[in-house]
C-alpha cells in the first residue's frame, strides 16, 4: 500500500512513515512538507510571543525639567 503526503501527493518513503509513527501529528506529511509546517508553526509561535510582550515596548515621556 503506498501512503502519499496529505500537502504535495508525494510517496512516501519508509522514513517518512517512521517519523510519522513516531511523532504524529494528525496527517502523513514527506521530510519537506513536515520541516515547512514547522517552520510555520514556529513563524507564528514567535509573532504571537512578541505582540503578546509589546507593552515592554512603550515610549516613557521625557521628564521635565522645572525651571
């Protein structure tokens, strides 16, 4: 039986088929489609982390000086 990527229909090879037994991830994804779908979730992960810590970002208003 010969199993095919859920993203670009390619066959799968017998790595592929033990990286996915071994870390499942809902759909059979070849090496290139599984590393892009991590880059992805990373690409996410680290805009979510940052809008999140933006209030470390805020502009403090100058101090006056009383003459």
């Amino acid at each position: 039986m010969n199993l095919l990527c859920s993203e670009c229909s390619t066959q799968l090879s017998k790595q592929d088929l033990r990286l996915n037994k071994s870390y499942p991830v809902g759909k059979l994804y070849c090496d290139w489609c599984q590393t892009r779908q991590e880059r992805k979730l990373i690409k996410k992960l680290s805009k979510d982390t940052s809008s999140a810590l933006d209030f470390y970002n805020y502009k403090q208003q100058p101090e006056r000086k009383n003459k």
